[in-house]
C-alpha cells in the first residue's frame, strides 16, 4: 500500500510539472500543494487496523491481508468480442517480429448492449472469433480468481448465493464441482503437497420480519423556540480573511527602495496580484523574455510591462540584501497550525531567515497613492498577525519581524508588535 501511495504521488506531481510546463510558468511546492487542493485527488487507502478496503480483483495484485472476502464467483465470463480488439495470430512470440501476426479487428456493437436480441446471435456465439474470447475470457477469470485467492494471509473467505453457480470455481476446477452449501465443517475439502485444508461452511438467511422495538417512556426534552438559532466560528482559518486586528499592532513608517511601477489605465487588482506573485517567486535565472508570457496570461499585458515589474523586483531584493543578513529565503511558503483550537492555513509570500530573526514578508498589488499606504497596511494586520504567530511556534527563540511589500509603490511597512 505504501508503494501504491507512492506511485500515486509521483503520478501526480508529474501531470503537476507537465501543467506548469504547458502554461510556461515555474513548478515550486506551493504551487504543487494548491494544486492539489484544487484536484482534491482520492484519499488515499486505509491502513488502520480495522480498516476495510474494498478493490477489483485487478486493483489487488501485489497486496496482502489477513482476511480476504471473495465476492462475485458465480458471474459469467462475458468475453470481449465487440469493439477494437487486438488479435494474435500466434501461440508464441518472436523477439525478432514482436508484432508479427498481430493485428487490429474492430466489431461494431449495433444492438445497443441488448445482445439477447441478436437475430445472428447464435451464428455469432458459434464462429471460431467467439470460441476464442470466450476462452480467453474464462482464463482471464482463472487469473482474477489465482489473484484473490492469493491476497489472504491467514484467512480466505468465498462468498456464493444457494442454488447459485459458481462458475469461476468449475472454471479452474471443472463442471463437477461446487462450493459446500450446508454449513459445518469440511475436513477434506483441499488438499496441496500432502496438506489438508478444511473448509467451515455457514448460511446467512435474512430474516422475513424484523422485531420491532417500541421506544421506553422517559425524560423528553424539548429546546425552548426563543434559543434562536446557535452560531460557531469556522474550524478552519484563511489568514487572507482575517479581521480581527490587536490593539498592541502599530504601522511603521514607510521604507522607499524604488520608483513607482507604471501601469497603464485601470488594471483589476486580483490579477496584477496574481500576476506579480508568480513573477516574484521566479528564480533569478528565469528568462526576462518569459516575463511577457506570464503577465498575457493574466490579460494585462497592454497595462503593465514586464520590465516595469522585473526593474521592481530587482530593486526590493536587493534592498532586501542590503537590510538583513540574509541565511536562507523561502518564496510561497506554506504555513499550517492549529491554535486556539482552530486550524490556520495559508501562504507567505516571502520568508527570509537571519542569524536572530525570522523576516515576514507579504506582497500587495495596492494602486493607491503613497500617502494611502499606512492606513491600507492597517487592513492587512490581522493577516500577518495570524502568520506570525504559526512563526512563533516554528522558530522558538527568534524574533518574528513582519513586512509589507506594496510592490506598485516600492515601499515597505513594518507592522510592530508592541510589547
């Protein structure tokens, strides 16, 4: 099961990079994991104790259990003769003409499945085409039925219906034989290398008529009409919807590194967002030719140009460099915690880390003007005060310094917690 929850992941985190690649933008694990949270891909297979899984007989190959419940012995072997068919010529292969003798046949279903009403259903049934895929179908229900068989560890248990046929069993074992249908016990139901296997046999009826049970006279209570109806606050937290602001949280002054991003017209905020977000987590040997592609899948392309952001860009990294002594950053970070009870999930946008402090860094797209910025910041506290604490947490020891970057304006805020 691991190996099969393995092969998934790597199969997912393929078709990831080949979506990335199509759209010309960088693969980085932020991106993977919102991908994911968007594909909401099945869970994966219970591994518990008392976990029950339920597979295909095909689905099953390679695991083992210690109980296995074969269900489905008495369908019958439907062979493939319709539709595009492969068909082989020969009893064996040859290395030296792999396709040899091998060729496509295609039988057009024209009945619509309701094959009972063939007026050439007899004819059909009876040509050598027919004989073949009903053998082939019957071994192939050989092979599913060595397949289960072989899953179970310790116990192996076959389902059957009475007076029901089990045709995969006398496919295997021939037309003379059945699986008990009285229960007890078999002593010498198999036998293999001198070892006799008992079979214990049990008949499950259901019953006709199920007693019913009248409800005991007790207590009854009855909630009041006026309790109105009760409110919760969410399980889950986005800290990009956060409100609540502390008191303590004051904005810094303003920290100029750059001139003003020139953006032509009206430009929706979400998207020069996004935009500038993707070209900001880029690494630097990303080709500046590429910038123009990321910025038209936006549709923005005739309001901003790609070296307004790049010359942006350059200008708060390496303010950035020459601020802090940088030791490690980490670009679209994804952070997840539970405090207070309550799981908070999100992503930072820039995480840089120094010898004594933790630096939280948040892009904004605001176009407003510069002397808009302070009061804009305050909207943002309660965001990066959720962040900064699932920081706390993580880097016991530090300090947590929190940052916004108004990218259009290249200015930064602090917001300081005050102690």
């Amino acid at each position: 099961m691991r190996l099969a929850s393995l092969n998934r992941f790597r199969e997912l985190s393929t078709n990831y990079e080949e979506s990335c690649q199509g759209l010309s933008v960088p693969a980085t694990l932020a991106g993977f994991l919102m991908w994911l949270d968007e594909k909401e891909p099945a869970k994966g297979k219970g591994t518990g104790k008392n976990a029950v899984n339920v597979l295909t007989y095909h689905k099953s190959k390679g695991l083992e259990w210690p109980v296995v419940i074969l269900t489905g012995l008495e369908k019958e072997a439907w062979p493939r003769l319709y539709g595009i068919q492969v068909v082989d010529e020969r009893d064996k292969i040859d290395l030296s003409d792999p396709l040899g003798g091998r060729w496509i046949r295609l039988w057009p279903t024209l009945y619509h499945g309701n094959r009972s009403q063939i007026p050439s259903k007899d004819a059909i049934s009876e040509s050598v085409q027919a004989q073949k895929a009903q053998e082939d179908a019957e071994r192939e229900n050989a092979r599913l039925l060595y397949v289960g068989v072989t899953r179970a560890r310790d116990s192996l248990i076959f389902v059957t219906r009475p007076r029901a046929e089990e045709l995969w069993m006398r496919q295997t074992h021939g037309d003379g034989f059945s699986l008990p249908t009285e229960g007890g016990i078999h002593e010498n139901f198999g036998e293999w290398n001198g070892h006799k296997f008992p079979l214990h046999t049990k008949c499950l009826e259901m019953l006709e008529e199920f007693e019913s049970k009248s409800s005991q006279p007790g207590n009854v209570f009855v909630m009041p009409s006026n309790l109105g109806e009760a409110e919760f606050a969410s399980y889950r937290i986005s800290p990009s919807n956060a409100n609540d602001i502390p008191s303590s949280l004051k904005v810094g002054e303003l920290s100029i590194y750059g001139d003003r991003m020139n953006i032509n017209g009206k430009v929706d905020e979400q998207l020069l967002g996004d935009a500038v977000h993707a070209i900001y987590c880029l690494p630097d040997t990303y080709p500046a030719e590429h910038i123009d592609g990321v910025l038209g899948r936006y549709g923005i392309t005739p309001n901003v140009e790609a070296a307004e952001v790049l010359k942006n860009k350059m200008a708060f990294f390496d303010y950035i460099d020459k601020s802090f002594a940088v030791l490690r950053c980490h670009k679209e970070l994804p952070l997840l915690s539970k405090i207070d009870g309550r799981l908070i999930s999100g992503i930072a946008d820039l995480l840089i880390e120094t010898e004594d402090e933790v630096i939280l860094v948040d892009h904004k797209t605001f176009q407003g003007g510069k002397d808009k910025l302070k009061q804009k910041a305050e909207e943002y506290a309660g965001q990066l005060e959720l962040y900064r604490r699932i920081l706390c947490l993580s880097f016991k020891g530090k300090e947590i310094r929190s940052f916004l970057n108004f990218t259009t304006s290249s200015a930064l805020i602090e917001l300081i917690l005050e102690k």
